[in-house]
C-alpha cells in the first residue's frame, strides 16, 4: 500500500512548476486547479499568490497576459471580417481600458 505524500510547501516551488503555472493561467486554469497538479499546500500557494511581487503571482499574470493577447488577436480577425458582435466587445474593451488607465493615472492605483 502505498503512503500518500504530504503537499509541498510553497518555498519548494522551481522554474519549472512557475512554468507549468504560466501556461495553465494562459488556459484559464484556477489557482485551485494548479495546487491540485503541483501538490502544493493550499495556504502557502495563496499567501504567496496575494503577493502582487512573487515570481507566482508574476507567472500566473504572464500567464492571463498571453491569453488576453490570442484574445484579442481573434477578435481582430473577427473584426477585418465585419463581425459587429466583435466590433462592440473590442469598443467596450477599449473604454474598459481608457476608464483603468484613468483611474490608474489619477489616484494611482
């Protein structure tokens, strides 16, 4: 019978698991599916998450970055293509992103 090996604690984390995070934040995986697939304990991975200057925290973000990117490329061909669905998501988009940047800029946060 075999033992069930404990959770590794998030100081254990390697390029390598910062890699598999990268990509599964780039499919759109939840935190809870990445502790799952590298053992980690639950605690220790999301303490070290909420911290906006860890090396997870900042893969996970490369990781939702590349996905916003093959977004947004498919919305542009859908766009060249007359699609108005796509049209009005990439205008809301843009006034999305014209109302952080706005925030950004005056109260800096």
């Amino acid at each position: 019978m075999s033992q069930k090996l404990p959770p590794r604690h998030i100081s254990e984390i390697t390029s390598e698991d910062l890699l598999v995070i990268e990509e599964m934040a780039g499919n759109n995986k939840a935190c809870k599916d990445m502790i799952k697939m590298l053992h980690f304990d639950a605690r220790s991975f999301m303490r070290e998450f909420r911290n906006k200057e860890s090396e997870l925290y900042q893969a996970y973000k490369r990781g939702q970055l590349q996905l916003e990117i093959s977004e947004e490329d498919a919305l542009i061909d859908k766009i060249a293509g007359g699609n108005l669905t796509a049209i009005q998501i990439s205008q809301n988009r843009k006034r999305e992103a014209h109302f952080k940047n706005t925030i950004l800029e005056v109260f800096g946060i």
